[in-house]
C-alpha cells in the first residue's frame, strides 16, 4: 500500500517523494560537475595566458643600482647581455636564480637582487664594485675593491687610486688586506702624493713617495695614528721615515 503526503494544495506518494530527490541529487551532480568543468576551463585559460602568450611576457628589463645612483653605461650593456632576457618570454616562468648567477660573472658586479614586477618587467638592481687601489698581476693592471679582489683590468692608474704592490692579491692574502687597511687609513693629500703602497708581508708595509721619498710603516697596527702623524713627519728634511712605532719616529 502507497502511503501519501499532504503538502498544501496536493499530496505525493512515497514514490514520487523519492523520484522527486532523485532528481534532485543528480542535478546537484550534475552543477558540480559543470563547475569543476568552469575551474578548470578558467584555469588552463589563465595557465594558457601566464605561460603561452606575450599578454604577461617580458616588455622591459631595467637595470639599476642599489644605491640609486647612476651606473656607467657600459656596465649596465654587460648586465642585459649576461642577464640574456628575452622580450616576450613569459615573466612567470623567468629563472630568477639563473639570472642572478648569470650577471655575477660580470666582474664588476658584487651583488644582484632580480625581481618581477607584473604585469611585464623585470629589475636587475645591482651593487657594482668601487675600486680602491690598483694591483698589478699577470702584466697587468686591476682595479682592486676593498673586499681585496681584483675585478677588472684597467690600462693606467685612473686618478684618485693608488698602487698597491703585492705578491699574491687577493681577498684571502694577508697582506692583501693589511695593505688595504693603510691605503684606508691616509688623508687624501697623502695619498695624491704616493706612486704605490708595497705590502710585502702584514708586517713589513711601505709608502713609496713620488718625490722619491721612502715611508716604512710595519704592520697595520695603529695605521690612524700613523696616518695622523705622517704629514708632520714629512715635513721633516730626510729620505727615509720609520714609522713602525708611531711614538718613536726616525727620520734618514
């Protein structure tokens, strides 16, 4: 026997109850199935647009400095060079790290950050080296920053910089870096007036003169204070000046 329903105006049978929640579970199937269908189709679209069209690709590689200021231009061509970026290529599928590796061959370069920035560049922001001496090495001459590493070759002694003579430069070299801790410590006035600091070991570091005049300074202990008294010293008559002992000047 059927039993019935009443609801308001008619009345369902059992039958018709459950044909009736049939129905509606297979149009709930169905509209779930319509809308994984519509999320997958919004996606492979927006996939389609990331990665097989010029719609998000590269339109603009800047290169700039971190410290804001301008880069020479020549540094900035090696940059887009190495950095091998082409015009088009889908942003999100740029190799950030390849990039950055890439341009830190550039001998000039100590530090990169690369970034996007949607819808269509990327930025190459570099730290570039700042030289503070020049070394001589294979026959020739290297602009030397102050982390003691010869980056890029130079064919004089550009003005400002002074020569730094050594028998192994380099960041690791003792005398390297003692060298270029008295190189930091002198006023500018001194250091226009030299033709090479020779450090031949941390403890023997001389100032050459371009007058001729000789400068042994020892170690690089208590180059300030040397520093601070050198211009007095040589106001003294004399060829040689030991400067080992700041408090115990001698003067040839």
């Amino acid at each position: 026997m059927t039993s019935t329903l009443e609801t308001g105006r008619s009345t369902l049978t059992r039958d018709e109850r459950t044909k009736l929640r049939m129905v509606a579970a297979r149009r709930r199937r169905r509209n779930g199935w319509i809308a994984c269908l519509l999320v997958l189709l919004i996606g492979a679209g927006g996939a389609y647009v990331l990665w097989g069209t010029p719609v998000l690709g590269v339109k603009t590689v800047s290169v700039t400095s971190a410290s804001g200021q301008e880069l020479p231009p020549e540094l900035v061509a090696q940059v887009e060079s190495v950095a091998a970026i082409s015009v088009g290529a889908p942003l999100i599928s740029l190799d950030i790290a390849k990039v950055r590796e890439a341009v830190l061959t550039v001998g000039s370069v100590a530090a990169v950050q690369v970034s996007r920035r949607w819808p269509s560049s990327v930025i190459i922001t570099v730290t570039p080296r700042v030289p503070v001496a020049v070394v001589a090495a294979n026959s020739a001459l290297f602009l030397m920053d102050d982390s003691g590493f010869p980056y890029l070759e130079t064919p004089s002694v550009p003005a400002g910089l002074v020569t730094l003579r050594l028998a192994t430069p380099g960041p690791e070299d003792a005398a390297t870096r003692a060298g270029l801790t008295v190189i930091s410590a002198l006023p500018a006035e001194i250091s226009a007036r030299l033709t090479s600091v020779s450090a031949r070991s941390v403890y023997d570091i001389s100032l050459d003169l371009a007058d001729g005049r000789e400068v042994k300074w020892g170690s690089a202990d208590n180059s300030a204070r040397k520093a601070a008294v050198l211009p007095a010293v040589l106001a003294q008559p004399g060829t040689k000046f030991d400067l080992s002992d700041p408090a115990m000047v001698t003067v040839r």
